[in-house]
C-alpha cells in the first residue's frame, strides 16, 4: 500500500518543548522531537504489540462459556466483523490528537498489511499504551477531548453515518448519528472546543464523486455544532456553504472557548462567536405556559413547565422542520406562547398556541395531554438575498413583528430590521418588510422589558442603547446575556460576563453568578457558591446582593453544584435548574412560596394559601400574622377555605407565640408592611396569641358546625397555653352521653367516643389526660381514658376502689392529694370535723399556713393553732417580722412582743405590751431596752422618742439627737424642758467636733481630687505622645500586648482553662461556682488605678466622677451643720466651713470641662449633652454588634464618658456668713 508523503505534525499543548511527527515516506515512525525540532525518541508507527498495558486474562473461561443475557446462546457462535480496507475518498494522512493535559496522544493510521484504520494511544515518553479493537470503516477524522474523557471520530456503517467515541483503553463509548445518508457526505475533521462542549463537525458532499483522486470542487461544505446533555447528543448548529465559499479550514479559537474560525475557498475568513441561550417563554403572567425549546437538528423539542416537568432527552411536545434549525425566539411582548423558528435556510415558522387553528402533522406529541401547537402560518423567508449561512441573523420578536439584526463585515454599524407578523383574522399569511434602524456599533445581544416591550440593544464595546442609538447605560465589560426589567421604579439593565460577573446598569453587585432569570416579582440568581438568591425587584438590590449568601433565610438556598437557572414559572413558585450532566430539578425558593402565599392571604383564598404552606413547609403561623386583624374578621371564610376538621386540625398544632413575619420570615415583610401587621382590638397581649385564636376558632367551628368539627374544637381546647384538659374530657363525657341516648341518629353525624379518645391521645399525655379525668372524681371517665393507655389494670384498679370506699368529701381529699393539688385537697380535709390532726400534719406538710387561715374564721380554736404553729414556721424561715404579725392575729401576744423586741420594732413591741396590759414600769423597762438597742443600731432619733415619751429622760434623748446629727430636733428639745445647761455640755462640744471632722473630710477629699486629676493629665499626655510616635493602630496594638501581659491579675485568663477533659470533669462543678465570684473580682481589678494599668484613664474618670457626686451631696448635711453652728455663735467655725466647701465645689466645676474634655461651659447643659452625645456615639454603634461581657464593659465604659452634674444654687449658705 501507498501512503501520502504529507508528514503530520502535532504539538503538545501543555509542553511547548514536545512535538510529535511521523515519517511516512519512508519508515512509518514516530518521532519526539523539541522545540527546536530536535529528535529525543523515534519509534515504529505499527508495533506489532497490542502496548504496555494488555489486558490480562483472569481464566473466566471461554466465551462459549458465558452468559449472554438477552442475546441467548447463539451470541457466543457470533464471530466479530473483521475490519475493511479504508473508503476510498479517505486521504490516508496520519492522524494525530494529544490530550488536554500533555499526558497522552493517539495516532489513527492504516494498517500496513490490512488495510484499515487503527487507533494507537502513546504517552508522551512514546511508549505505546493501547491498541483500540478493529472498527470497520473507521475514518480519517480524529480530535482528543480536551477534558480528557473520549477520543472521537467518525465510522460509515452499511446504513448510517456515525461520530463514534473511544475511550482511552481504545474500546467504544458511545456514538449519535449524522442526519445525512450513508453516502451523501464525507467527513473532514471532527473538533472539540477549547472547554470539550462543543463538538464541531466539517463534512462535504459526496454527489459528484466518491474517489479521494477525483476530488470536486464543485461541492457544498457543511459545519455542523453537537453538544451533549444528560447522555443524549443535540445538533444546535447546521451551517451550509456553497461551492464558492467551500471551506478549507477550521478551528477553534484558543481563548474565547466558543469562537470558531472559518477558511473559505474564496480566500474569506469568517469568525463565529457562539453562546450558550436557553431558550424560554418570557410572559410575566399566568397566561405563559413556561415553554422550554430545545434544538435537536430538525426538530424543536418543547415542554410547558407550567404544567409538566419532562427530563431531556424527552419532551412533551416536538416541531419537525423540513431542515435544521438554527435558532428559536419567543414573542417578547404580546402571547408569549407565540414562537417563531429560524431554519438553516433563512425561512421562517411561526406558530401559535391555540384550539382555534388547524392541526398539524408537523407537531408531535410526546407526553400525556393534548395537541396543542398548531401551524398558523406558511414558511416565510424572511428577506430574499440575505446569507443565512455566512452572517447568522440575532432575531427577537415583540408583538406584531419579529426584529432581526445584521452586522456586516466591517462591524461599523448594525442594521435592525422589522417585519410584520399578520395578526389574527389577517388574510395575508406573509411576513412583510417593515422598516430598519441604524445603530451605531455591532449588536451583540438584545433584550426588551417585559412589560413596556421596549427594545435595548448591547454593542460590542458594552454600551446598551434603545432603538433611537440613545445610550442608556454602558456596561464595565460586554456581558454574554442581558436582561431588561423594572427595579425600584426604574427600568434597569442586568448584565452577566462570561466570567460571572453581574452588574445592574453600570454598578458591579456580584462576581460569582452563573446565572439570573427575571421572575414577575424577583430577579433569580445561581452562585458559585451553590445558593439560589432571589431578590425583591422593588428593594434596594446592591446592598442585598452585597450580604452574605451564606446566611439561612428565606431568600437564599443551596443548590446542587453546577446548577444553572432554565427558566421560572411566571406567577408561579417553580424554578427549573438544569444540572451539568443534563438533568432537571425543581425547586420552589423560599421567597417565591412566601409571595405566593401572600397574594393568596391577600385575596382572603385561605384555601389555596393553606396548601401552598402545607405543601412547601412554612409555618402556618403565617396564615395568621400576615394580617391577625383580617384573619379574625372573616375566620368563618378560613374555616371554609380549609374544609376538612384534618386541615384545621394541623393548622392549629402548629401555632406557635411567636409572629413569623418578624422573626423566621422578616424578609418578606419590609419595614412599610409592618404596619399593616397589627393585633386584632380587644385581643390581649402578644403572648396570648395562640390562645386567642383557639378561643375564636373553637367558637366558629361551634357556630359552622360542631358535629363534623368536634375533633377539631377539642384541638383548640387542647393547644391553648394552659390546655383545658378538663373541657376535654367534659366534651367527651357529653358526646358519650349523647351517643348513650340516641346511638343511631348520631353515628353518622359526630365520631365516636373511641375516635375522640384516640385522636385526643395523639395531642396529650395519656398519663396527663388520666390525671386530669381523675380529677373530676368520675370513676367511668377514669376508667375509659385509663382503657385507653398502656397501664395495667392491676395497678389503678385496686387503687380506684379504695378510693370508692371512702365517703364522698375524704374520697376527693385523697384523689387531690394524689394528684398534688394541695389547696383543693385542703379545703377538702377541712370540711372533715373528725380529721382535725390530720387536717394540721397536712397543713405543716405542705406549708399551706395562709390557705388554712383562709377557711377558718380568725375566732375559732383551729385559726390561733395555725396561727402558732405559722409563726413557728417564719421563724425558722428568718422571717421574723412576719412571724410577729402572725403571732399577734393569733392572740399569742407574748410570742409577738418577744419577736419584735429580737428585732428592734419598737412600736409594735410597745403595742403588745400594752395588749398583754403590762405596768407601766413594765413598760418604762421594756422602752429603755428597746432604745439602747436602736442607739446601738444607728437608730438614735428612734431612741430619742422612747426616752421622751416612755421614759421622761431629755437629757438622754439631745444625746441621742446629738447622735444623729438632728441638731433642730436636740435644741428644740432643749429649750422645751429648760435644760439650757446641755447647750454648754452637750450641743456645743458635738457640733463643734463635727464642724472639725467635716473640715478634715474636705480637705482630704479635696487632696485626693487634685491627685487624680493631676495624674490624668499625665496619662492623657503619654497616650498622645505615643500616638505621635506609633500612630493610632500602633497604639492599639500595644495596648492589646499590655492587657494581654496584666490579664493574669484578672483570673479569667484562657491559661486558668485545663486543657485536661479529665480534670475539667472532676472540677467543673466546683470551678462554676467560682466562676462569677472570679467574674466579679475581674471586673473591678479591671479599671485598676494603679498607674500603668490598661485602663488607668477610665478608673481615674471614674473616680474623680465619684468624687464629684460625693461632695455635691453634702449640700444639705452642710447646710444644717452651718445653721446649728451659727445658732450657738459659733460663726467663726461655720464661715470657715461654709468657705472650704464653697471653695471645693468651685474647684470641681472648674475641673469637670478639662476632665471630661468640654469645650462648653458645663453649666450648660445643653451644649454639655451635645458634646457627650459625640463623644459616646462609637460607643453605641459598638453596641449594636456586641453581646454578653463586651456589651457590659461598653455599658460601663460609656457611664464613666458622662460628667457628673453639680447643682449651682446656693441655698445651703448662710448670708451672715459672708462677711466674717
């Protein structure tokens, strides 16, 4: 056999330094050779070994041997098509192809001795890996996927064409079929793009000759566009060129993985730059059907999402054209039902959805339904001399007419084109020429507002304009879709690259999105991050978009990986995403459902909102808080909506206190709706909700009909806060009662008493509903709940009838004690006379003192017992005036006046002693008593009164008002008994050691001021040097390295934290109990005021406030000092008093404007207010987002941030004194 002396070459795309070529001319090898062209190995193209990595045969047999399925035994007789001499218009050149990665190349050469073409797999040492198995008629084609996955090529069989794939062991993987005749083309070159999702296939004519020799070049050329999805391969893309324009070339553009590059006959090159389009319906109403087209060469596959969801390959409805198809548009404004099908050839079909028109037989139905598409029109070209095979045109269609754009070879300019599309009743069924527009640039893309139906054209340079070339906005990068809607009340442009960046007009909100859809109330978005968005159209977008994705709320949710939107249902919850291998899934986002749900609330369809919620699984709680005030007016239209007692039964076990709109879904009720949201009048507060609605549902179902909602009105009673388990059982015993009396008319119309047992078991406690039927001392209601639960009838039925025993008032004593319902198993007991004693243990049991002494009159015997044995118990408890109260209503005097001389309550004791009709030495005794005891508890004006009234003493009654600096008081009494000799013994000696003891506390006071404010300077000064020199971050860096150094102190330090679990376990107990003493202890240690301390400046401010607050509320005791020394002329000692502290209090209020840093006089308080208001807001902003011990610093911190306020009066000085 003779070979071509053509030597094909083939580079490593990931190693520039390797290239791979064959010699056929000579020895039929394989060379590795350089950049430079340098041979590093050189090796046979036909080895005779099958490569390195032959299967091995494991001994399982002969063929004859196994199993062959469907295929029976014959399989095994079966010998294998032994592979043919090459078709004779193959060009027997060498093939070539290295794999994405560099690893590996594949060689497709004729058999030397055979004849047939063999494909060899090499690595890129050139050692041979894999021999594929014969194919017959195999052909010259060959392209290595990119991705690495399959090798493809191209094999005519008797009756078909095939593009068939290998794998990298050399076996078959796969094939589609060409739509062609077995010989009507040939295949050129197969191609994979740059990221393996295009297949490009280049094909010409066979019609005039079949010999490789005898080439024509008077043929067509074809260039055919695959993609695959969900294992099934769909032709996009035909394009036909005639013999003047034949093609000699083609590849694929190495960036830009879907521009393919064209070489014609002519010498013209042609670039086309394909787009991945999902092609939708895009009506906004419930009128779209959701309609899905996809291309599969002659056909149109479609599918109404609305109604169906069918997985490709499959589809619920087929278009069968007469030639490819090359593009589908939908009408943009108008029926968005309407399609319009651009076939290869340039003709048009337009077709309609509708009963009214003519059937087809071009519309084929695949799934359960109807046929519903119907040709409405003939196929139309859509203008005579226009190359649909060279220029593809970009078409849309809006209304009455389908808008098409060219762009001629220069690229200047673009022409848009309008052609009519007669209405219906029209009697011209052609599409007519209407008028052009010039824009300005070449239109890449075109997009028209769902609503207006206005039309925005995108340039190659990212500029968007209307049909008037006036700009609108222009984009930062020219984006591969782009969409037109209405977004806070203005028209919007969204845009997508194809590096998933996002913009809204000219602003960039995102950088991960894969893709968006506009639905009739959110725009939709897809992420890298794996999470649907949706976003309200009437909310501020940028800074939603800008928030996390990864939060858990309504409007976001996590997605398969890879996800991409296929279209969302208009009007609708669903949205379709198509996974990368192909497949659907749909979803219903959060925030659609809540919409939804919303309108139908709105619309008062309770029904239709209660199966959306059920469906979807958002609390009914919803059905409620979207509008309580609607909700309770028409409750009788809810409980229609939702008919059954099974739906109003789900709906009540799910309420909840909480309102959702505010909480779980506050994102689908902005600010502005809040106000609508409000509590119906009457109703009680927040916290009764669930109660409230029982009570207005139990009352509707009773007024609609009570028979066929019993088991629902028992759920109210049974859901409420507090469940009237009683009332239960009360409404079962009646329904018993009623089913006892008339069975047959009843069994129809109400459930039975089983059925009402059991449902209302699901919802309590069975031991709860028992407890609570024995607590209505009805034995047959006992024993029917009881039958009804797991105990056994061993344990309560001897316990029931003991109790049946027992006569009727002792019988509820015990059943109450049982259940532990004290107070009404008291009031029980005590209507026993006989059970005295035991009526008294069981009060002293329970502690029931004061419900006892309720039921008995304060006269009688059992009324002073309790109160003894009462004011026994308060003692023990601490309670000792309590005990002394108790004791007196009792008559137990003696018992009282010992409590309240314990305790210093002098009245009382005095009262008791009179009640116990004491001497009067008695009581003089007893008043001494009591008034040493107050003197000696700081209670000296107290004192004074017993010494004057109960024992006739003055003299000891100035002293003890002398104690208690009452000087008024003293001198008043005083002069009352004319004992003026204690002015001179007493009065004055003692006011004038407080007069001394004051001045010393001023002055140390004053001292200690001076002190911390002088080192405040000092501190604020080292901070601002410091500032200075390492600026304000630096600072805080060494701020946070000191406190880190000095926590120690704080013993809550990380390092006090064992790292044993051990250890942790056996102290946990004892460290909680020391944890918030050591809480404590951190926190005053923290604001430490020994110099160096992190925060010495906030302890100094802190102080100094606290000194401030101190000596402005001496104002009073001074002013009384002042007044007592002046009226025993002692003026000298009351003016120098009355200066020192008017000298400190002028001091401080100088002091406050440079310790706190006002630049305001301080006495206005206004302007102080203004300033600290500045001083604190970092503060409260701080606030917002901190928590727990963070929070309590910065509460305290901005407390020590407010200057203290000093009063200006001056009404505690004494005029007189001024002058001395």
């Amino acid at each position: 056999m003779t070979h071509e002396p053509t030597k094909p070459e083939n580079w490593n795309s990931r190693n520039s330094e390797s290239l791979v070529g064959n010699n056929l001319a000579s020895q039929d090898t394989v060379i590795l050779m350089t950049r430079e062209f340098d041979p590093v190995i050189e090796t046979s193209l036909h080895p005779d070994e099958f490569g390195e990595m032959t299967p091995v045969n494991v001994g399982w047999g002969e063929k004859a041997t196994q199993f062959h399925g469907t295929a029976g035994k014959e399989a095994a007789k079966e010998k294998s098509e032994e592979a043919g001499e090459v078709l004779p218009w193959d060009d027997k050149l060498v093939r070539i192809s290295w794999r994405g990665d560099g690893e590996y190349f594949v060689t497709s050469a004729i058999h030397p001795h055979r004849g047939f073409r063999q494909l060899r797999i090499w690595n890129r040492e050139c050692n041979l890996q894999f021999t594929s198995e014969e194919v017959n008629g195999l052909e010259q084609a060959l392209d290595w996927k990119p991705s690495g996955s399959l090798i493809v090529s191209s094999q005519r069989l008797p009756n078909r064409h095939d593009i068939v794939f290998f794998e990298r062991n050399g076996l078959r993987h796969g094939e589609f079929t060409l739509p062609f005749d077995k010989s009507e083309v040939k295949v050129i070159e197969v191609l994979w793009n740059l990221d393996s999702t295009i297949l490009a296939v280049w094909m010409e004519d066979l019609s005039s000759g079949n010999n490789s020799d005898d080439i024509q070049i008077n043929t067509k050329s074809y260039v055919q566009l695959w993609t695959v999805s969900n294992y099934h391969w769909y032709l996009k893309q035909s394009l036909t060129f005639d013999t003047s324009e034949r093609v000699t070339a083609i590849f694929w553009d190495p960036e830009p993985a879907n521009r393919l590059h064209l070489i014609c006959a002519n010498g013209s090159h042609l670039q086309y730059t394909w787009r991945s389009v999902t092609s939708t319906s895009q009506g906004q109403t419930q009128s779209d059907h959701g309609w899905a087209a996809v291309i599969d060469g002659c056909e149109v596959l479609l599918t109404p999402f609305r109604n169906m969801i069918v997985p490709p390959p499959m589809s619920a409805f087929a278009l069968k054209l007469p030639t490819f198809v090359n593009q589908v548009i939908w009408s943009l404004s108008g029926d968005s039902n309407d399609l319009a099908v651009i076939l290869q050839d340039g003709r048009v079909a337009l077709y309609r959805l509708g009963k009214d028109y003519a059937a087809s037989k071009d519309v084929e139905l695949r799934a359960a339904g109807g046929n519903g598409f119907h040709v409405d029109r003939e196929k139309w070209r859509v203008f005579g001399s226009f190359a649909a095979a060279a220029f593809p045109p970009l078409c849309v269609a809006i209304l009455d007419a389908i808008l098409t754009v060219i762009t001629p070879p220069d690229n200047k300019n673009s022409t848009v084109m309008y052609f009519s599309v007669p209405m219906d009743g029209s009697e011209d069924k052609q599409m007519s020429f209407s008028h052009s527009e010039l824009i300005s640039g070449q239109i890449v893309s075109v997009a028209v507002h769902p609503s207006s139906g206005k039309v925005i054209f995108q340039t190659s340079d990212g500029q968007v304009v209307d049909d008037n070339s006036q700009l609108i906005c222009k984009l930062p990068l020219t984006s591969v879709q782009i969409g037109y809607c209405t977004m806070q009340n203005k028209e919007t442009v969204l845009g997508m690259t194809d590096r998933y960046r996002f913009y809204l007009n000219d602003v960039e909100i995102a950088s991960d999105v894969t893709s968006f859809a506009v639905h009739s109330e959110f725009l939709i978005l897809t992420t890298h991050s794996h999470t649907c968005k949706c976003i309200r159209l009437d909310q501020d977008s940028t800074n939603s978009l800008s928030a996390s994705f990864n939060t858990i709320e309504e409007n976001v949710r996590r997605v398969e990986r890879g996800s991409k939107i296929v279209l969302s249902v208009a009007d609708d919850t669903k949205v379709i995403l198509q996974m990368p291998r192909g497949n659907l899934e749909t979803i219903h986002p959060r925030a659609l459902v809540l919409s939804k749900v919303k309108k139908f609330l709105s619309k008062l369809d309770f029904g239709k909102a209660f199966d959306l919620v059920r469906r979807h699984r958002i609390s009914m709680n919803i059905l409620y808080d979207h509008r309580p005030q609607i909700f309770m007016e028409h409750i009788d239209d809810f409980v229609s909506g939702l008919e059954t007692f099974g739906n109003i039964n789900l709906f009540i076990t799910d309420l909840k206190e909480e309102d959702t709109t505010v909480t779980m879904y506050h994102k689908s009720y902005p600010v502005e709706e809040a106000t609508a949201n409000q509590r119906p009048s009457g109703m009680s507060g927040d916290n009764n909700k669930v109660d409230n609605i029982c009570d207005a549902l139990r009352s509707a179902l009773e007024r609609i009909n009570d028979k066929k909602y019993f088991l629902s009105m028992l759920t109210c009673l049974a859901k409420k806060k507090i469940p009237e388990l009683e009332l239960v059982l009360e409404k079962i015993n009646e329904l018993r009662l009623k089913v006892a009396e008339a069975a047959d008319s009843l069994e129809s119309s109400y459930p039975t008493v089983d059925e009402a047992l059991n449902y209302i078991l699901y919802l309590v406690d069975v031991n709860a509903l028992y407890n609570v039927a024995l607590g209505t001392y009805d034995f047959d209601l006992v024993i029917m709940v009881a039958e009804k639960s797991q105990k056994d009838p061993k344990e309560y039925l001897p316990f029931l009838n003991e109790l049946r025993k027992m006569p009727a008032l002792y019988q509820k004593f015990n059943i109450d004690r049982h259940l532990k319902r004290y107070t009404k198993a008291l009031q029980h007991l005590s209507q026993c006379p006989d059970r005295l004693d035991e009526f008294i243990k069981f009060v002293e049991e329970h502690a029931l003192y004061s419900n006892a002494m309720q039921i008995h009159p304060s006269e009688s015997r059992v009324y002073k017992r309790i109160c003894q044995i009462y004011g026994n118990y308060l003692i023990q408890s601490g309670k000792n005036s309590e005990a002394g109260l108790v004791y007196s209503l009792g008559g137990h005097f003696e018992e009282a006046l010992e409590v309240y001389k314990r305790i210093g309550y002098w009245q009382e004791a005095i009262s008791m002693a009179t009640q116990l009709k004491q001497s009067p030495n008695q009581i003089h005794e007893l008043a001494r008593n009591l008034a040493v005891f107050l003197k000696d508890h700081r209670k000296s004006s107290d004192a004074a009164i017993l010494y004057l009234d109960y024992c006739d003493d003055p003299e000891e009654a100035v002293v003890a008002l002398l104690e208690a600096t009452n000087w008024q008081e003293a001198s008043r009494v005083i002069i009352k008994y004319g004992r003026a000799d204690l002015f001179e013994s007493n009065f004055k000696p003692t006011v004038s050691e407080a007069a001394d003891n004051t001045l010393a506390d001023l002055d140390f006071k004053k001292e200690t001021f001076m002190k911390y404010k002088q080192r405040l300077a000092i501190v604020r000064e080292e901070k601002r040097q410091q500032v200075l020199e390492f600026g304000e971050e630096g600072l805080n860096e060494m701020e946070n390295d000191l406190y880190s150094e000095t926590s120690s102190i704080t013993g809550s330090t990380s390092g006090s934290i064992s790292s044993s679990v051990s250890q942790y376990s056996q102290y946990s107990q004892r460290k909680s109990g020391r944890s918030s003493k050591n809480r404590r202890k951190a926190d005053r240690k923290k604001y430490s005021l020994k110099e160096g301390s992190p925060h010495e400046e906030l302890a100094l401010m802190e102080a100094l406030g606290g000194l401030v607050k101190t000596i402005d509320e001496l104002r009073e005791e001074i002013k009384q000092l002042l007044r007592a020394l002046a009226s025993v002329n002692m003026t000298t000692v009351a003016s120098q008093v009355q200066k020192w502290y008017g000298d400190i209090l002028k001091l401080m209020e100088r002091s406050i404007t440079e310790i706190w840093q006002l630049e305001e006089d301080p006495g206005d308080q206004k302007n102080v207010m203004s300033r600290v208001q500045q001083t604190i807001n970092p503060t409260l902003e701080a606030l917002k987002t901190s928590s727990g011990a963070q929070k309590k610093q910065l509460l305290a911190e901005m407390a020590f941030m407010i200057p203290p306020k000093i009063e200006r009066d001056t009404k505690w000085q004494l005029k007189m004194l001024d002058e001395i």
